[in-house]
C-alpha cells in the first residue's frame, strides 16, 4: 500500500512539474512561428484543442486549411505553438529528407511503447529500420500473393455467414455493415499476420483477444490527455512502473485501457510462443497450424532465426509487432471499407457499375470463382473505388511529428506572414510539434482541382490533372498522402489494398447495399468511424442488405 501510494505521489508531482514548465516556457518566449498565418491564441491551458468537437475535430482541421492554407501555426495545450503543414515541399522534407529531426518520440517514451510495446509504431532510429527491415520481405508482392488464398477463403465465410442472417427471397434485410467489416478484417488480419483465428463467423462474438483488439482505438480515444501524460511521466517513469502506476489512476477510462492493452500483449506473447514451438517441430506441425506457416509471425520468426545476433530483433519486439499490426490494421481497412460500402448505398449507379466488373471478372454465371491475384489488382473501376475513398476519406486524417533540432522547412509556395511579407520558409524551433494533414494534401484544390472535395472515381480512369505530378507529393500510394511518406510510412499498405479488393469482390457479386432511414455519421478519432447519428458512440453502420 505504500509502495502504491509513493508511486501515485510521485507520478503526481511529475505531471504538475511537467505542466507548469510547458505553461511558463510557451508563454515567455516568442517564435518563428508567431509570423504565420492562423487563428489567435485560445484558453490558456487546452488552447484550441479545447475548441475541438471531440468527434468532429476533422471538420475543424479542414477549416483550418481551407482558410490558412498549407502552412499555418496553432495553439495547442498550455498555449504551445504547433506548425500545421499539407505544403508539398514542407511534407518531403518532414516525412522524407530530414525525416531523423522530425521524430514520432521526442519524449524517452510514447503511448504506443507503454500501451503495445517497442513495435514500428513506437521505435525509432537504429531500432526502427532494423524491424523494418526484418518485416519488409514478408509484404512484399510476391508474399501477398501467395496470403490472397488466405483473404478469400475468410472473405468467402464471412459472405456464407452473412447470407445465411438474411432472407434469400430477395428482401433486404438491416445489418451493421462496420461489424461484419470489422469481424472479417479481423480474421484475414489474424489467420494471415498470425496465425490465428479470431472468429468462425458461427457466433456473434469473437473470443478474448479479438474484443480486446476492437476496443483498443475506441479505448484509447477515450483517455484524450494519454499521449501528453505519457510524455511527461517518462522523464521521470521507466514504462513498466508507468503502466503500474496508471492501471491504479483513479479513472475507469484509463484503467480500462491499460487492461486492453494488457490482454493484447499477453495473448501475443502466447501465440508467438506456440509458433515458435511448431517451428521447432517443423514441417507437420506447420502445417497443422492456421495459416500452414505462411503468415506473417511465422515467417519473421523463421528470418529472425536465421539473422545474425546483430540483426536479431528480441522476443519482446516480435510481439509487439504483432500487437501492433493487428491493432493498427484492424480498424483503418475495416473502416475503409465500411466508408466505400456507405458511398456506394448513396451511389447506386457506381455500385452496379463495379458490380458488373466483378462479375464479368469471374467468368462464370453463378459468380463462385475467385478472381485471381494478378486480374483483381488490374480491374480498372475497382481500383478507381478504392483509391478515390482512400484519397478523399483517409482512415488517418493526420499525424504529428516533433522537432528534435532546430530547423529550416522550405514551401513549395510563399503565404503571406502576418507582417505582410512573404514566407518562402518556415523557421522551426526545436521541440515544436508539427502537424501533418494527410487529408488537407489529399483534398487541395491547388493539386486536384475545384472539385478535389467531391468522391468520383472517374477521375481515376482519365490521366489525372498535370498539377498532380507537378506537385510531387511525397505519399507512396498513388499521389495520396493516405499511407504517409518515407521510413515511417505505412509497411502494409498493399496488404491493406488487397483486403480491400478482396472484401468487395466477394460481397458485391452476392450482395446489393441500400441506405436505411437512419442517419450515418462519421466521428474523428485516432481512426475515423461510423455511428448511427451523432449521439451514439458505439461504432456501427445500419445498411439494408439484400441477397442477389
């Protein structure tokens, strides 16, 4: 007990110190920043963050850059000044060429070391491009060609079992599309990545492991000062009496986020350790296990193995790669998908138009053959669906970055400063977090066009405006700043995309989509999610869906 309460004493003091240093300095000193364009300063302690609708701050940042334009300065707690950028030069440089001072982990921890471990999400420098390159080999191409068994076979369950809770008489039956999405990214991300099976799409509920996993974003968006707590108890906090200290807080939000995380890792530990005891087995058991050892974990427990001590990542990150892979991809396919299911209920004509692709892909009448690989990444209007979703509705509106040096961002364009003259670059001070909005890039008239805010996938099947390639957007998907840039990009994008594909060729062909007469809305959080209207809070999507 006094062990408890000298470690809650002392976590206190940490936060107090810690938040009446960034009160002081922000507001004593002046900054580069100062000269740009942006909305004046706010309250004192939540600056403009307190002016966020906590689920539809999106709308807030498109604002912001509708009328700042691509570089602009914002106040954030305790009155510190953030640099808000979608500028394509600023992007290169933050994202790709000085990608090392613009850094994810200023602070000597994060909340994705404490909450999921040292994974890609959480490491930098040395540590980070050592798992990267342990984990690009297993999403190349050629790998996710041999996975798309896998996808279609899950992908074909969840169809049976959809089909199987509506009427087969044509009546369109209502069901929460953002469940089934979630429930069947979740087992292509389980039986391909580890391994493991989540869900048999028999019963309504998945195990354990898999409702800790879908309430893990929804938890985390629900203790809104994490991330800054975080920050500051690792000055002062090794992780482990960290994660003690906030799983005894005095807040249920929190205590409860601290469980999920708990739950997350113990069963990542437990499945990285029955792979590698098949592994030690060999060949039989392998091929006993789900996924035949051709996913992910396997793999990369087989190159860790074979890799010099040099190279060799430790237990504790091999599981937190996997915590972080299932956490991280869980919610922004199923979501994407969720958001094209949604835009093509409001379409009709689109989606017959891309059912009738898919159809006449498969080659037969009854629609029961699988689109091979190479044929479903080249189907023109399927791809334009995809990538107009992905660009006008990024699953991930932003990020943010910190400076660990002072620094020089040069702008494609000038803006006009506050004292009138023009700013060809931006000074930034060390420790100044930047701001990096992926959906204003997305979104920008000056690249896309008057009607870059508008979802058309034709835009896909014409050469895209000349502004597009002279822009030279840094994202590594299709122009789109949707998967991020550089070292820290998103390492699953083409997995992420063949889910995708995969998903809409199975269902489309076998389902048609229609509004209900209840209102859809989407909510800003860490990931982007649907509810039924805006007082709810649970994530779900009511769509009519009916038997063809």
């Amino acid at each position: 007990m006094v062990e408890r309460l000298l470690l809650a004493a002392s976590g206190g003091v940490g936060i107090i110190l810690y938040a009446l240093w960034c009160t002081v300095g922000h507001y004593l000193k002046r900054s580069p920043l100062d000269n740009l364009p942006g909305p004046a300063p706010a309250f004192l302690i939540s600056g403009q963050d307190g002016q966020l609708p906590p689920r539809q701050s999106e709308n807030f940042w498109n604002n912001l850059a509708r009328t700042y334009g691509p570089v602009s300065r914002f106040y954030g707690q305790f009155g510190r000044r953030m640099l808000v950028i979608h500028d394509p030069k600023a992007l290169y440089t933050v994202l790709v060429e000085d990608q090392e001072f613009f850094t994810k982990n200023f602070a000597p921890s994060n909340e994705m070391m404490v909450l999921l471990g040292p994974g890609l999400a959480s490491t930098g420098g040395t540590q980070h491009k050592k798992q990267r390159k342990l984990l690009n080999p297993v999403f190349s191409l050629s790998h996710l060609r041999d996975l798309s068994r896998i996808f279609y076979d899950v992908a074909n369950k969840a169809q049976k079992a959809i089909g199987s809770r509506i009427s087969a008489d044509g009546a369109a039956g209502i069901m929460d599309v953002n469940g089934w999405m979630a429930r069947t990214t979740l087992e292509i991300l389980g039986q391909a990545g580890l391994g493991y099976s989540f869900d048999d799409f028999v019963e309504d509920e998945t195990d354990e492991y898999g409702k800790s996993v879908k309430l893990f974003l929804v938890a985390f968006s629900s203790v809104p000062l994490f991330s800054p707590i975080v920050a500051g108890l690792s000055h002062y906090m090794s992780d482990t009496h960290m994660r003690r200290f906030l799983s005894i807080f005095p807040s249920k939000e929190l205590r409860g986020l601290i469980q999920i995380s708990g739950t997350i890792w113990r069963r990542s530990r437990e499945i990285v350790e029955e792979k590698k005891d098949a592994l030690h087995k060999g060949g039989d058991a392998m091929l006993q296990e789900v996924g035949e050892g051709k996913d992910i974990m396997s793999i990369c427990l087989k190159a860790n193995m074979a890799a010099s001590d040099k190279e060799k990542l430790s237990e504790e990150e091999l599981i937190a790669q996997m915590s972080t892979f299932i956490v991280a991809g869980m919610d922004t396919t199923s979501n994407a998908l969720s958001r094209i299911l949604h835009l093509l209920a409001q379409n009709p004509a689109v989606q017959n138009k891309l059912r009738a692709e898919l159809v006449e892909a498969r080659g037969v009448s009854d629609g029961e053959a699988d689109i091979p690989y190479d044929d479903l990444m080249k189907l023109p209007y399927l791809d334009a669906v995809c990538r107009e979703t992905l660009r006008v509705f990024a699953p991930v509106a932003l990020s943010a970055r910190t400076a660990a040096k002072d620094s020089v961002v040069p702008l494609t364009s000038s803006v006009r400063g506050r004292d009138g003259k023009n700013v060809h670059e931006v000074i930034v001070p060390r420790g100044t977090i930047v701001i990096v909005h992926y959906q204003a890039s997305n979104t920008n008239p000056a690249v896309w066009g008057e009607d870059a805010d508008e979802w058309k996938p034709e835009r896909w099947l014409a050469p895209l405006p000349g502004s597009v390639e002279e822009a030279r957007i840094p994202g590594m998907y299709s122009n789109l700043m949707t998967f991020a840039a550089g070292s820290r990009s998103c390492i699953g994008f083409k997995f992420s995309e063949l889910e995708m594909k995969v998903v809409l060729a199975v269902l489309l062909p076998k389902f048609s989509f229609e509004l209900t007469d209840k209102q859809i809305t989407w909510n800003s959080s860490a990931i982007t999610f649907p509810t039924m209207g805006e007082e709810s809070s649970k994530p779900e999507m009511l769509l009519k869906v009916a038997a063809l």
